[in-house]
C-alpha cells in the first residue's frame, strides 16, 4: 500500500497545465483584443471604400476630359459613351454604374 501512496504523490507533484483561473484570464485577454480589433476592421473598410469610390470619381471625370478633348462636338457624354469609344472598360463602366457616379460634362 506504501508503494502505491508514492507512486500517486509523485504523479500529482509533476502534474504540469493551467488552471481554471489561468484559462480564463487567457480567455478574457483574447475577448478583449477581439472586440477591439472588429470595430477598427469595419472602419478600415468604410475608409478602403470611401477612398476607392473617390479614385473612380476621379478617373471616370479624367476620361471624360479626354474624350471631351477629342469630340468638341458632342456636349452631353454617358458612361455608355466612354465605353463604346474604348475611354473605359466594361468593368470599370459597371463599377461606377454601381457605385452611382454619373457623368458631370463641362458645358
């Protein structure tokens, strides 16, 4: 019976893990740092898209000019226009169809 009593302390001795204590500060700490991560990425995004929508602004008046440049004759320009005439691609003439960007022409 010695020899078992022994041989039980010494496994409870080297036992060796985290406590329920432990995990849960680990747990709390990754909670916190998560919901302090989720807003940041959603504005992140907001801002990525902001910036892009901006970028096609730009772009789409900027092929405008160019094509305002090379047809004086043709005062109200479309997207559909650009398009046809090779200004834009169909990819970029559906994105600013989607995003809602219409044509603002010089008169």
């Amino acid at each position: 019976m010695m020899y078992q009593r022994k041989k039980f302390q010494g496994k409870a001795a080297t036992r060796s893990g985290f406590t329920l204590i432990e995990m849960t500060i680990v747990l709390f700490i990754i909670s916190l740092l998560i919901l302090i991560i989720i807003p940041n990425l959603a504005n992140q995004r907001k801002h990525a898209q902001t910036v892009h929508t901006t970028a096609m602004k730009s772009m789409v008046q900027a092929q405008v000019d160019a094509y305002q440049s090379q047809h004086p004759d043709d005062p109200h320009v479309t997207i559909d226009d650009l398009t046809h005439n090779g200004y834009l691609t169909k990819k970029q003439a559906n994105q600013a169809k989607h995003e809602g960007i219409r044509v603002a022409a010089d008169d």
